[in-house]
C-alpha cells in the first residue's frame, strides 16, 4: 500500500504534490502535523512536506484570529464587560493560568490551532502574541508529526 501510495503521488505533476499537503495542512483537525505526516508516508521530500503543511495551516490559523480579532474589537467597543459564565469563566481561568504559550503549545493535543486562537483572542489575548506562539506550535507539532512518519516508514520497510 505504501509504494502505491508513494508512486501515484510521484506521478503527479511537483505542484500538485505539495498544494495537495498545504491544503491538508489548511483544514482543522488535520493541520500541520497530519499534513506533514500524508507526505512523508506519501515519500515527498520531508523539508518540503512540513514547509507546506505549516504554510497552510499558518495561513488557515491567521484567517481565524484576524477575524477573532475584528469581531472582538467590534463587540468590545464602548461596552462593559459581561460576567462569564460558569463554563466559560472555567476556560478563562485556564487560559490565565497557562498562558499564550501553554495553550498554543499544549492546546492543539484538544482543539485545532484555528479554534484555540480565535478562543485565546476572545479572552483579550494579544493577537500578535497568539500568532507568535500558534506559528511556533504549528512547526513543532508538523517536525514533531514528520519525524515519528519517518521513522514509521523506514520501520515498515
């Protein structure tokens, strides 16, 4: 199944091959790491895999905390702040106990790099802060995702 795998993506025109894992890598819950991971299994040049992956799903997470962003600024303006409630005032309380970096590292194990964001964003988060350490989090976890494909080929082989 491998080598089928590895020479039907061989046979598809360079470009096709990675727009194919940037598009992967573009969709929540299959982000960078499973894009980078399709790749590698695929036999596509790891280097290449996992800077297509993380380009897409950068460009995916951006898209969610510009507009996060906006609508924030927008309900926020002029306006006192609400009361949380009993759920979210949970999740508030997390997030300040963790952090920018804590959640964009350990939060894409629970929720996709898009929806932790725009919730990072909602909670008054800097918004060049979350992108930061999403960007951060997306290339760890696609090298991360890239190496453990690697070494499960090369164990299959």
């Amino acid at each position: 199944m491998l080598d089928s795998l590895q020479e039907f993506t061989a046979s598809l025109p360079e470009f096709l091959q990675w727009f194919g894992i940037l598009l992967i890598g573009a969709v929540p819950f299959l982000e960078s790491y499973i894009g980078s991971a399709v790749g590698i299994i695929a036999g596509l040049n790891p280097v290449i895999v996992v800077a297509a992956a993380v380009v897409g799903n950068v460009i995916s997470m951006l898209a969610f905390v510009f507009v996060a962003h906006s609508v924030r600024s927008k309900v926020v303006a002029g306006k006192a702040t609400a009361e949380l409630s009993p759920r979210r005032a949970k999740l508030k309380e997390r997030f300040d106990r963790y952090g920018v970096p804590g959640v964009s590292l350990l939060g894409q194990t629970l929720l996709p790099s898009q929806i932790t964001s725009a919730a990072m964003i909602s909670f008054g988060a800097p918004k060049n802060q979350v992108i930061l350490w999403q960007i951060i989090s997306i290339i760890m976890w696609g090298v991360i995702f890239a190496v453990l494909a690697t070494l499960g080929v090369s164990v299959i082989r």
